[in-house]
C-alpha cells in the first residue's frame, strides 16, 4: 500500500471517528484511492484497509470498546443503521459502534466492490445491509 493509501486510510478512520465525514464520502474518498473495503474490528478497536491485490494497513481507531452483547440481535443493528443513513440530530459514529456492539456486533466488513456491509457476532450469525442507490 502506498504512503498516499495508507494517509487516506488514516485520515478515513480519524474523519469518521471526528463526524466529519459521513459514511458515503469516506466510501468515496476510499474508492478513489484505490481501497476496496475494510474490516473494522470493534473488539481490537482496529481497521483494516485492503487493496485489490490483498495488500492491507491496519490503523488502530483509538476508540474505548465496550463488551460486546453474546446475543446477535439484526433488528438492532439495523436499527443503528438507520440511525446512521438519517443524519439525525445527535449521530455520532461512537454511539453507532456503541449500539451495534450492543446488538452483539463484533465487527463488519464494507466492500465497495459488493455494495454492502456485512456485520457479524461472536458465534457468526450476521446481518448484511447493502448500500443504497446512489
């Protein structure tokens, strides 16, 4: 991964973990830089940013973890998906991460490529949200 790659990574997990980007431009931002998609580790409060070829950087997110729940509740997760496409008053991507693990997440996949984020829990049931239309 080039240092320009790894700087747009960087600047993608701090920009979200700030609310200064929403989910769309950091997909934009990342599609544009050539990134395929990332794995975003809630439990190690890590990213994981791939390139086609399988090169990848991890970027620690510097965000507290809270337990995640045993039981996968999809309802939930995709509640806080909702919550997050809205742009409500008072979104903040902690408080998604904190619902989310709340509904047992333990971490989610985004592949640009596939237009979808795939969230799974600790026993591997999962939940796959695909993007909107454009």
């Amino acid at each position: 991964m080039s240092a320009q790659q790894r700087a747009i990574a960087e600047d993608c997990t701090k920009a979200s973990e700030e609310d200064r980007m929403s989910f769309p431009q950091i997909l934009g931002a990342l599609s544009n830089a050539g990134i395929e998609g990332y794995f975003a580790d809630l439990r190690r409060a890590v990213k994981v940013y791939y390139l086609p070829d399988g090169d990848s950087v991890e970027i620690a997110t510097g965000a507290a973890t809270p337990a995640v729940a045993e039981a996968f509740d999809a309802t939930g997760i995709a509640a806080a998906v909702r919550w997050a496409q809205s742009a409500a008053a008072g979104y903040t991507y902690k408080g998604f991460c904190d619902r989310v693990m709340a509904a047992g997440c333990m971490g989610y996949l985004v592949s640009l490529p596939g237009r979808r984020a795939v969230y799974f829990g600790r026993t591997g049931e999962t939940h796959v949200e695909h993007f909107p239309n454009r």
